[in-house]
C-alpha cells in the first residue's frame, strides 16, 4: 500500500487541486485492483464449480461456499486497508498538530523578540535625548551641591536604563536568530503551501507555486515556512473563497526573489506603511502580529520586503533574500 502511495505522489503543489486529485487516483486504483480480483475470482470459481458440481445440489452447496470464502477474504482485506487508512490519518494529523505547535512556537519567539529588540530601540533613543538633556542641565544650572548630586543620580540611573535596555535588545535578538542551515529553499515552500492547504480558508483557494527545485539557501528554513503560511494566510482571507495566490521564486547569484500574489481587493495606500507595525490590524479578530512576525524573518534573513499590487489588483508581497544569511 506505502508503493502504491509513493507511485501516485506526484510533486508539484503547484497543480490546482491536486489535494484532491491525489486521493481520487488512489480510490480508483484500489477500486479498480478490487473489481479485476473480484471478477477473476467469480469467473473461475464459477467454472470450477461448474466442473465439478455433479448434482443440483452439490453446486448449491459449492456456490454457497464460493460466497462465504468471498465475503470473509473481502471482509479481512477491508479491515486490512481501514486500519492503514486510519493508521495514516492519524499518522499525519499528528504530524500536522506537531508542526503547528513548533511553528506557533517559533513564531511566538521571533515575535517577541522583534517586540523586544524594538521596544528597546525606541527607550533607548528616548534615554539618550534624556542624557543629553541632564547634561545641559548640569552645565546650566548654579545651584547647591545637592541639586548637582540629584543631577548626577539621575544622569546614573538613565545609564542604568540604557544598560538594561541593550540587554533586552540582546535577548531580542537571541529569539529572532538561531544558527543557520543549508536547505532548499523550493523543499520548505512547497512544504509550506502544502501545510497551509490544510487551514479552512485556504483549502477553497487556487494555490500555485513556481520554484525550480535544487535552490540551496543558508537561513532559517522553519521561520521561511512560518512566513510563507502567514502570506499564503493573509491572503487567502482576503481573496475569499476561489481566490487565486500565485508564488513565484526568481534566483540571482546573490540573491533571492520571491513574490507572492492575490486578486483580492489589496491594501490600501494609506495602510501600506503600517502593516509591519505591531498590534496593527484591518481584521476584527486580528492580533496584528502575524505581518510583524513576516517582518521579522525578513529581517532575520537581511533582506527587505515590500508592498505592492498585483496585475488582477489584488495585493503584492516582493521579498528579497540574500543566499546567504549572515
């Protein structure tokens, strides 16, 4: 059975409904093998009951057997198939259920580490100014030595703030990075667009993917394919059901275009510039992180992404990687 499964995988998540196709030629075949054996077995049985059945009830008594032996081997052989259809939807709901749970996880981590290492950014351009400020304070003012003495404890405690503040950009920057991998860039979307075929709005959508396989690329396969779910996501909610989402993958000798399309009603030119920011949302439902964690990889990666729209007016997601992360 795993043979006549590895025979019907066809690669290519590239295919409209291929995730349904798929099963479909697996139904026919093993249908089909099962009419053929039925019928070769009632053809001969018949025949050979037939041969040697002297009286009327001798081949009464024969078929009667014929049919017993019929329905207990077809009863053993469907019990047989059941449970490896069921082993096998188990098997990959599990997987499934599994890597939705190591991706949340490291999402959640490129997340926070993004919030982190920009809420630092910020307080510490704040601080700075603040320096900077009781600095001139202390130039300016002539007053008693105790208000020099405030001057300079506030002056230590700003340090202080700028200290914990690199500290958390340092933490931040631990969540966002990991030690790179070599992989294939192609292998992890079609991963990707496959995973994503499974989520309720996107199974309606016409999902195409055009990516030459053997592209090698040094980076974060798992936060690639946390990103490609997040786009493919976004916007399959937004095309609604029947929308179409074209991938396309375009390699240079240093660099790495992939662009991603919809015909939804795209994004407006007045949000295009606050996608990327945190909690910002256009959904009721939204959290307003899944763009940022898009971001995140990209920035992961030292490479930039931007906004457009697509030929059928929809949106345009152009991402741009270097092969090697540094």
């Amino acid at each position: 059975m795993r043979k006549i499964m590895r025979f019907l995988s066809v690669k290519g998540n590239n295919k409209p409904a291929d995730h349904i196709l798929k099963p479909i030629r697996i139904a026919l075949l093993i249908g089909g093998t099962y009419i053929v054996l039925a019928g070769i077995y009632i053809i001969y049985s018949s025949q050979y009951a037939a041969r040697h059945a002297s009286t009327v009830k001798t081949l009464e008594f024969t078929e009667m057997q014929k049919g017993l032996i019929f329905v207990i081997v077809t009863g053993i052989i469907l019990i047989i198939v059941l449970r490896w259809v069921f082993q096998e939807i188990a098997h990959k709901e599990k997987k499934i259920i599994d890597q939705r749970n190591a991706l949340l996880i490291s999402e959640r981590h490129a997340v926070a580490g993004m919030l982190a290492s920009s809420v630092a950014h910020d307080i510490n351009n704040v601080l700075t100014t603040l320096i900077a400020t009781v600095d001139i304070l202390k130039n300016e003012i002539d007053g008693s030595e105790t208000s020099q003495k405030h001057l300079d404890r506030l002056q230590e405690a700003n340090e202080h703030l700028i200290s914990l503040t690199k500290r958390l950009s340092r933490v931040g920057k631990a969540h966002l990075v990991s030690e790179t991998q070599k992989f294939d860039l192609c292998s992890v979307l079609e991963e990707a667009v496959s995973f994503s075929k499974t989520h309720k709005d996107v199974k309606t959508c016409h999902l195409n993917l055009d990516c030459s396989e053997g592209l090698i690329v040094s980076g974060f396969p798992d936060m690639l394919h946390q990103m490609i779910f997040n786009l493919i996501l976004n916007s399959a909610q937004a095309s609604g059901e029947g929308g179409r989402i074209d991938i396309a993958v375009d390699s240079g000798k240093n660099q790495i275009r992939l662009e991603l399309t919809d015909n939804g009603p795209g994004i407006p030119e007045d949000k295009k510039d606050n996608i990327f920011q945190p909690f910002y949302t256009t959904k009721e439902t939204g959290t307003g992180l899944g763009m940022l964690s898009i971001q995140a990889c990209v920035e992961a990666h030292n490479g930039s992404i931007k906004v457009g729209e697509s030929e059928s007016g929809g949106a345009r997601f152009t991402i741009i990687l270097p092969r090697k992360s540094s």
